[in-house]
C-alpha cells in the first residue's frame, strides 16, 4: 500500500504523515510512505488545500490534519474493498 502525504513540509502535513505512519501501524497495513512536495504534482493528484492525504493514489482527504482514527477508518475501508 502506497500512502502520499501532499503538502509543503508544513507543520500541519508533518502531523498528519506521523498520525498516518502511526494509523498504519496501529492497523497492521504494511505501507510505504510518500511526501508529495512539488506543486504540480499537487495539483495532478487534485490537491486544493493541504494537508492532503491519498492512498494507492485515491484522494481520501485535504485540507485538514485528521485524527489517527480517522485515517485508521480509512486503511480499513480501503483495504476491505480491495480484498
């Protein structure tokens, strides 16, 4: 599973890259971490505002930091529709 952290190195996107190194963990999801920086690519993934958060390369969130059990939420809807 590939987990992109969209933003400028803000400290609002280096809390959410922590919760959701921390979501993955708690969750047991073996995830490889992206920061996704540059503008452009931004923009491609549909970033409006960040923090902006995409697993496998779909947009689960942006412009707000959410809560660990959010992104947990997340990785296990994610993960039961994969299987």
């Amino acid at each position: 599973m590939r987990i992109q952290v969209f933003g400028p190195g803000c400290t609002n996107c280096k809390t959410l890259e922590q919760r959701a190194r921390r979501a993955a963990e708690e969750v047991g999801v073996a995830a490889e971490f992206e920061k996704v920086t540059e503008i452009e690519a931004m923009i491609a993934a549909g970033i409006v505002r960040t923090p902006g958060l995409a697993i496998d390369g779909e947009l689960m969130s942006q412009g707000r930091v959410n809560t660990v059990e959010e992104i947990k939420n997340m990785l296990r809807k994610f993960t039961a529709a994969g299987s």
